[in-house]
C-alpha cells in the first residue's frame, strides 16, 4: 500500500468516525424558550469543561486569541494567525465550519494538519472519551468532540499560539472554555436570531461574552446599539477595549479580484491583504490591532504586513477560474450577501453573470436571494448536502427569483449544477456560487479534490484552472 493511500485511510477513518457522533440537529427544539435555549447552551458548555478537565486541559497549553463576529471572524482569524506565524510563533488555527476537509479546522504555520497527524488525535481523543463513559461521564457529542479535539491536537503540535474562530453567537459557543489573551469581535448582524435573540444587542450581548477578565479586546463593530452594549461588557471585565473606526483608523484604498489595499491610521502605512472585497479593510485593522494588543516585541508593523500578504482563505470572493471567471463565497446571512453584491464589481465588469444558489433551513435565504438576484442574468438552484441539517426550499427560492424576473433552473445535486452554470456561461462571463459555505466547498470539489488537499495539507488555491 503506498503512502498516499495509507494517509487517506487513515484521514477517512478519522473523519467517517467524527460525523457519526452528528446524531440530531444541533439546534434546540422549535419550542425552546430563550431561557431554555440559554440553559441548554449553559450545560453543554459546564459537560466540556468537565471532560476538558478529564483530559488534562490541553487548552492551557499555549496562549490563545478568540475571534468572533457576525462576519468577517473568520478572514481576521485567518489574517491574526499569518502574522503570528510571520513573526517566528509557532501557530495553530481553527475556523468553522469547513469547507472539504476536517483538517481545515486544524491549520498549524499556513498548513493543514497532516491527515494521518489528525487520525492519530481522533483515535486518543475517542479512547479517552470512551474511558470517560465507562466511568459514568456523559456523552462526547459531536461539537464537543470537536472543540476538545482542536484543544488536543493543538497540544500536542506544541503549538505557543492558536486562533480561535467562534463556531456561532460566543458567551454560550463552546470554543469559550479559553482565557484568551485578546478577544475580537469584528462585527454584530443578524444571523443565528433563533439562538442568539431578535435585536441587535440580545446579538452583541453573545459576542462581548468572549472578553475575558483583564485582557484586552479589539472591535470594529459601529452599530452604536452593539457598541454599547460591548462597552459595557469591557467595563464590568476591566478589559481596556480598542474600537477600531472606519476613516479614523483605517482606509480601504483600492481592491480586485487578487486582493485589498488599505491603509492604517496609526502607523500611516498601506497594507495588503490578499483577500478580494472593501470589508477586508476592516479584517485586516482587526488583526492588526489584535497583535498589537498583544504586545509582543517581535510584532511589528513589518511583520504585520508580511503576515497579512501570505494569508489565503479559501471560499471567501475566491475566484478559482478565469474564461468564465468563477467566483465562490459563502455568504449565507443578509449582511454577507448584501457585502458580496456591494464588492461584485471589483472582480471586472462581465457580459452576464450565472447565479448558482443554494442555502440551509434556518438562515434567511429569501432575504439573501432578493439581495443578490439584481446582479444576476440567470440562476441555478441547488442543494448543499449537510448530516442532519435541511437544506433551503429551492421551491421558495424559484418563486423569489422568478417574481424578480430571472430565469431559474434547478438542479438539485451541486456538483451537477456548476457544470449546468459552466455550460451556460461564455468566456467573458461570471459563475457565482453563493449562498452557504457547505455548498462552496461541494462545488470546490471540481478544482481543489479533498483527497488532494489532504495528502498535500493545504486547501489554499496554488494555481488556477484556465
């Protein structure tokens, strides 16, 4: 057996194992009250320290930053974790969810855990959760396992960083078992309102939940009724908070398809971040401005910079092919899709552009949908694949889109819909795939296979497919 498929054997064992813990929707039931719903997230959380505890504690092992966000958390975890790595710490980061493969969760200096690197921590971590049970613990759900995982493995890289991405809302998310040493909190919108409440600062009151005791935070929310409510927060955590302002502190210069040029306040430099879309301006002041929190001496301005040019993310406005040029990114939440539509035009000017859509239950996709369908010539409809999630009724979505006046087309299976989007579009056009992130990575399968990413340890794009 060559070396190849032993890893991918071991990797497929690994994740196969992982997925079988998903045995219901994660959210609560429909009739949950925001008590109930509190005290449900109340208990998972008090179940994980328990089994954290069992296990030794891995996240106390190297220093951490907490990033969390309605949007944006995920590029400025991203861009947070290159510049660590840039400037010599050796750095783990976890974002959620994935887009192909689990070890995408798992990345350590810009490269994916190693796939059989990532069985060996699963088989631990499933033993010890075994033993746990033998003795009377409660169950190792699925998220739990997750989060406990990233904690192991990052100990056992050795790592003196990680960035951790929050899954959804922060006071109740379970990744908020660490006493990071800087929270982020890039932006409050609506998403997640089922668990996270209806207004705007029911919403922030979860984010600001991350701040910790002492340390210092870094924000660029500017809702005002967010704002306050993270002030607040900051105050009663004497955490000494940095609020970061559009035209004060930084400047979004220029953008295109490779990338941002921004320019920040405090040391009057220009940035790059390679990252299409003007909202990057704000990720890249976020991470900025986290490191510096820090204070480590050998963060500098210099290193930030080279930091943040080497970071990639993959499915965020990614153009993965030219002649069509198609374009994916997982705007799944109005104000996502309202920053994708705004930010369209900095990929070029096409002749017509092909929607390929699809989304789960529980988001506000019609709303996504009426945002998106006035850029859009043609639409396909689709639908992501999930474990124990319902995806979006394309019915409902047809309706929206043909009331809009746009032709609309379903095919139900992703990988079958892109090649329909591909086959419509002539080389001055645009795909655009959107809608869910889970749908992103389906069709990213065309130019980037799982398999290749895990025997190469990289999901970041090294060339595109003409």
């Amino acid at each position: 057996m060559g070396a190849r498929q032993t890893v991918l054997e071991r990797y497929h064992w690994a994740a196969d194992y992982v997925n079988s813990l998903i045995q219901a929707p994660p959210s609560p039931p429909a009739s949950a009250t925001a008590e109930e719903i509190r005290a449900r997230q109340g208990t998972r959380l008090a179940r994980l320290r328990r089994f954290l505890a069992y296990i030794g504690d891995p996240q106390e092992r190297y220093r951490t930053v907490h990033v969390t966000g309605t949007s944006g958390k995920g590029s400025t975890a991203a861009f947070i974790a290159g510049i660590l790595s840039e400037g010599g710490y050796h750095t783990g980061l976890h974002v959620s969810p994935y887009l192909q493969v689990e070890t995408e969760k798992l990345v350590i200096d810009g490269r994916l855990l190693a796939g059989d690197r990532f069985a060996g921590y699963v088989a631990e971590l499933a033993e010890a959760a075994r033993r746990w049970e033998a003795r009377g613990g409660e169950r190792v759900t699925y998220g739990e396992f997750w989060v406990a995982l990233t904690f192991l493995a990052f100990a056992g890289e050795r790592l003196d960083w990680a960035v951790i991405e929050v899954g959804a809302g922060g006071r109740f998310d379970l990744t908020n078992v660490i006493n990071s040493e800087v929270a982020v909190i890039t932006s409050v919108g609506f998403d997640h309102v089922r668990t996270l409440g209806p207004g705007i600062p029911d919403i922030a009151w979860h984010k600001a939940g991350i701040i910790k005791p002492g340390k210092p935070a870094v924000t660029t929310v500017a809702d005002p009724a967010a704002l306050e409510v993270i002030r607040r927060e900051a105050t009663e955590q004497g955490s000494p908070l940095v609020e970061l302002a559009p035209g004060r502190d930084y400047t979004f210069l220029a953008g295109d398809a490779h990338g941002t040029l921004l320019r920040e306040a405090r040391s009057g430099r220009e940035f790059v971040a390679p990252l299409p879309g003007s909202f990057q301006a704000a990720n890249a002041a976020a991470a900025i401005g986290a490191v510096r929190a820090l204070g480590l001496p050998a963060l500098d301005d210099d290193v930030s910079a080279r930091g943040l040019a080497a970071t990639r993310f993959p499915g965020r406005i990614e153009v993965v092919q030219e002649r069509p040029q198609v374009v994916l990114d997982g705007a799944h939440n109005p104000d996502k899709m309202r920053s994708l539509a705004a930010n369209a035009g900095l990929l070029g000017s096409p002749r017509r552009r092909v929607l390929v859509l699809g989304a789960l239950d529980g988001h506000d996709y019609l709303q996504n949908a009426r945002i998106i369908a006035p850029l859009c010539d043609v639409v396909v409809l689709t639908a992501p694949h999930t474990i124990e999630r319902a995806t979006a009724s394309t019915e409902a979505l047809g309706e929206v889109m043909r009331e809009l006046g746009k032709p609309v087309e379903t095919v139900l299976e992703p990988r079958e819909a892109i090649e329909v989007a591909l086959r419509q579009a002539g080389p001055e056009d645009q795909v655009l795939v959107t809608g869910s992130l889970y749908l992103v990575g389906q069709v990213r399968e065309r130019w980037y296979p799982s398999d290749d990413i895990v025997w190469q340890q990289t999901s970041w794009p090294v060339a595109l497919t003409p």
